[in-house]
C-alpha cells in the first residue's frame, strides 16, 4: 500500500477574505514529512477546525510576504510556544521574513522555547531548499509584484521490489535483502557481480506536487512542473478579466488550465480567488474548458494521490 500523499486547503482566497473563504495556507503531507504552506490570517484556526495538529507541522514555507500569505505566522508561533512545543521548527521564506518575525515576537514578548531557523529563498533561481526521508522540495521562481517563489515537492523514488524467484536461484541470503531494494547489486564471494534489475522490478513511480503562488502567466513555467501529479496554480480572476490580472500580476482560470495542459500535469487546482466571486463555478468551467481534470480548491477538502 502506497504512503498517503495528502494536501488539505486550509485557505483559497486572495487578498480579501470572504466569509466562506481564508488567506491562502495549505497542509501538506507525505508518510511523515509535513510542511504548512503559506500562512495566513486565520490558518491556525483553520489548522484546529480541520483536526491538524500544529505538533505535526515540522516545516513552513512562505512564498512572498504579501500579507494574505503570511500575516498569519506569528499568531501561530507563539500559540506553538503556549502549547510546549519543543520540537524544532524550519521556516523558509523571502529575505526580510526573519527580520519580520524577530520584531513582532519581541513587540509581543513572546520568547520561544523551541529552536527556530530560517532558509531565505532565491526568487532568481529554483534551489533545492530541503529534504527528509521521503521528499525533496525545490523553489520555483515566480513573476509578482514583489519577490515570489512556488515550490515543487518530489517523493524520492520508492525501494525496488524483490524478484523472489530470481533470488532463490542465485541464493541470496536475506541479509543482503535490504541492500537490494536499495538499488545495489550483489556481489557473490566469488566476486560474480549480480545486476540488481536481475535480482529486483523497479517501483511505483515517485509522485509530485507543485503549488504555484502568485504570478503572472509564464508559460515557461511547464518545464519546471511537466509532468506532476497535482498542480496548484492560482486562478485570482476569470478571462474577460484579463486586464486586471495582467495589472495587478495574477493569473486567470483559463491561463492556469493552459499551463497545466502545456505541462501534461495529471490534475490542476484552481485558487488564490478574487473576493468578487461569490462562486466559483464560473472559474471552474473556464478552467475545465481547456483542462477538464481541473478541481477547485475547496477548503477543507484533501486530494489524495
């Protein structure tokens, strides 16, 4: 059974909340690896509503510092502190974030009893920001009106599966099993090398998930995310308010669907939506016109895959 690769919306609107949507936060989880992504006002309340437990979340990656993505940090550090955490914590996140935090918990007389650290992302160039045991998460460089990255997360290729019969024919002892489904070969004491594709079958493809925040459409962006399971994309106005995107820096329903048929990704997700729209089934069909495997990103829903 495959580890559940999980991403629960905790927050789809853009710059103004609206009463059935927050700013933009989402959880994101792999077999043990979880990371906050965005942070906006409400995300701790969000957190707690949708029985996420701050406990679990060991990384927090913030995309821009406009306030609808990150306002609501500090607010959740400091009720982290009141619940005892002791577990450290790794924030990454444009240049000036740290400065930032330092000075609002200072202001508010909130001393820390965990072990905070900062990676300050590159809006130049994707980097490798982390890994664990499961995934790799790089940044992608954005187009908004400040700096701004995406992020892309890559589960590491699972083991290799046993050949059973291939291994009884050549005997290999069990203790060599582990080593095998690593992907090495085995060396018999007579030096004979045994390729390890003779003695195992590849496994289930690695899965992947971009989320891309705030920008302007860039085509260019569907080499960096071919091919990936789940793709976020922002999606802050319709098409026939092109003008207005292209303004203020976003990117429409229908963009989003082209990016994510140029990039041959499997599903979009569609959010970061305008306070204009009451709805958002017009967004929707814009968007599933030319990608239908498109979803809404809905709070408190979790796409699993």
């Amino acid at each position: 059974m495959n580890p559940p690769f999980e991403v629960t919306i905790l927050g789809s609107s853009s710059a103004s909340p609206t009463k059935t949507r927050h700013h933009s936060a989402q959880f994101v989880s792999l077999d043990g690896s979880h990371f906050l992504v965005d942070c906006g006002e409400g995300a701790q309340r969000q957190l707690l509503l949708h029985g996420i437990r701050f406990s679990r979340i060991r990384y927090i990656l913030i995309s821009h510092l406009h306030g609808d993505h990150f306002f609501g940090l500090p607010g959740l550090l400091s009720t982290m502190n009141l619940g005892g955490r002791t577990e450290p914590l790794l924030i990454a996140g444009p240049a000036g974030l740290q400065g930032l935090m330092e000075q609002m918990l200072s202001a508010s007389h909130v001393e820390l009893k965990f072990e905070l650290s900062y990676l300050i992302t590159n809006p130049e160039a994707s980097e490798l920001l982390l890994e664990t045991a499961q995934c790799s998460v790089h940044s992608i460089p954005l187009e908004h009106r400040i700096p701004c990255t995406g992020f892309i997360f890559r589960e590491k290729t699972p083991l290799r599966h046993l050949n059973r019969e291939a291994c009884d024919e050549h005997r290999i002892p069990v203790s060599a099993y582990e080593a095998l489904l690593a992907g090495e070969d085995f060396v018999q004491p007579d030096g004979i090398r045994i390729p390890n594709n003779v003695l195992t079958n590849p496994g289930r493809a690695p899965r992947s998930y971009a989320y891309i925040s705030d920008t302007i459409y860039l085509p260019d962006l569907a080499k960096s995310i071919r091919g990936v399971d789940l793709l976020y994309h922002e999606a802050t106005f319709m098409h026939d308010l092109l003008d207005r995107a292209v303004s203020t820096f976003h990117t429409t329903a229908k963009q989003a669907a082209l990016l994510a048929h140029a990039a041959e990704v499997k599903q979009l997700l569609i959010g970061h939506f305008s306070a204009r729209y009451r709805d958002t089934e017009g967004l929707l069909a814009e968007a599933q016109e030319v990608f239908p495997a498109t979803a809404v990103a809905e709070e408190g829903l979790t796409f699993r895959f």
